[in-house]
C-alpha cells in the first residue's frame, strides 16, 4: 500500500534494486550523498494501516546489512488518525536503530469536483 505508480528514484544516483534472498527491494526515494532511503506508505483505512505496518516490518529485515544505506526512514501517511502514534511506535518496537519512523495524519486532494 505504498504510493502506487510513483518512482521517486534517487537524488544524487541512479536506483538500483537491493537484492535479498527471494526478491530485489528499491527504496522510494534514495538519497546517496546521505546514505539515505526513504519509504512511503499511504494509509486510508485500519486495514490499511496495518498493511503498511507490516510492509514497513517486512523492509527492515530486507535492508539488513545493506552496504549502500545507513539510515532509513519511513513515513505513514494516514487519512484518518486508524491508530494512536503511541501504539503505532509500539508495533516498531524491535526494528533496528537506524530506522525511523514517522506517521502523519492529513487528507488527500484529489481532482473530484
């Protein structure tokens, strides 16, 4: 439940997947000066929520020792308020330290009149 169809590439550098055991991860956006990559999950519903969790989850283990970054970040943008941000941080309670996580709550704009 990322944002679907976007491909934000890398600032700085050219994407290129990580490769892992069973599949290859990109990050969102990849920052290589910094050592960066970000991760973006849209969020619309509880369901939702939870989805993007659990995908963020999946990431962590995936960049495990990944040599082209060092610090990860990962935004939730939710369109309702699904989970505290308490109980939210709760779920990333085990991640790796170079991982932070940032839920934010707004609306999406959309073209409908």
């Amino acid at each position: 439940m990322g944002f679907t169809g976007l491909n934000w590439g890398w600032i700085g550098g050219t994407q290129q997947p990580l490769p892992t055991a069973t599949k290859q991860y990109k990050v969102d956006i990849g920052i290589k000066g910094l050592k960066t990559g970000i991760e973006f999950k849209l969020a619309s519903s509880r369901m939702g929520l939870n989805i993007a969790i659990d995908g963020i989850l999946k990431l962590t283990g995936a960049y495990t020792g990944c040599k082209k970054f060092k610090r990860f970040y990962a935004v939730i943008y939710m369109t309702g308020q699904y989970l505290s941000n308490n109980r939210i941080m709760a779920r990333f309670k085990n991640v790796p330290k170079n991982w932070t996580i940032i839920p934010i709550v707004g609306n999406i704009l959309t073209n409908a009149k």
